[in-house]
C-alpha cells in the first residue's frame, strides 16, 4: 500500500539528514496520513480514504463534497 493522500495526491519526499559536522545521509520524510471515514450524503454512502491531515484541514474547512469535486476536476480522485 503506497503512503500517498488520496484527495491531494501527496507522498514521501526525500531529503538528507545533515550531522553538526555537516555529513549528509538520504532520508525520507513521510507523509503524515490517516484513515478516515467519510460520509457524502449526496450520494448516500460513507467512504473510506486515506488523506493527508492538511487534507483534513481543507474537509473541515470547505467540506467533504468541495474537496473530492476539485480532486476529481484535478485528475487524483477518478471514482
């Protein structure tokens, strides 16, 4: 199962952990997902998703039904 939001299309980047002494070594930095349940009322149905918690800020702030209509306009969501 890849670590990817399913509503903003985010996933791991990769960066260098820098020592005092100035080494740097590869690392990732995740993203920090959740699995959450979603009810859409228009379609009567509750889903599952695996989102982002900035993604979580955006439902909570323009709700659920905004937030899958512009991932699907942006190409991420195809249900």
């Amino acid at each position: 199962m890849s670590r990817v939001c399913e509503l903003t299309g985010k996933k791991a980047m990769v960066g260098n952990n820098v020592s005092h002494a100035m080494n740097k070594t590869k690392r990732k930095f995740n993203v920090n997902l959740m699995k959450k349940r979603f009810y859409i009322p228009e379609e009567d149905k509750w889903i599952t998703l695996k989102v982002s918690t900035s993604a979580l800020k955006n439902i909570n702030k323009k709700g659920i039904s905004a937030v899958i209509k512009e991932a699907r306009a942006n190409g991420i969501l195809n249900k």
